[in-house]
C-alpha cells in the first residue's frame, strides 16, 4: 500500500484500525512508518512568501 494512500485514507477520517482490517498484510508499523515519512518530506519544503 502506498503512503499516498494510506494518508488519503486518513484524511478522509478512516482510522488506522479500520485500515488494518480493510489491508490484513499492513501493520500498525507500516502506517506510522507513512505518517513519519509525510512529515519528514514536509520538513525539506520551504514556504516562499508571495505578495499578491
């Protein structure tokens, strides 16, 4: 399962129980493991300003 998907999932109010009944190979681990990899990709972005 991808991390795009999984945090897709998420953010459309699933929970992580409800994936790991819907996925049985995925883990608890594998999801968290999604969430730690989004925010450490976020972390690298920088924000420019733009005056509009």
């Amino acid at each position: 399962m991808a991390v795009e998907m999984i945090l897709e999932s998420l953010s459309e109010g699933k929970s992580i129980e409800n994936l790991l009944e819907a996925y049985p190979r995925l883990s608890r681990d594998a999801v968290l493991a999604a969430l730690s990899f989004a925010a450490d990709a976020l972390k690298g972005e920088k924000i420019y300003p733009v005056a509009v």
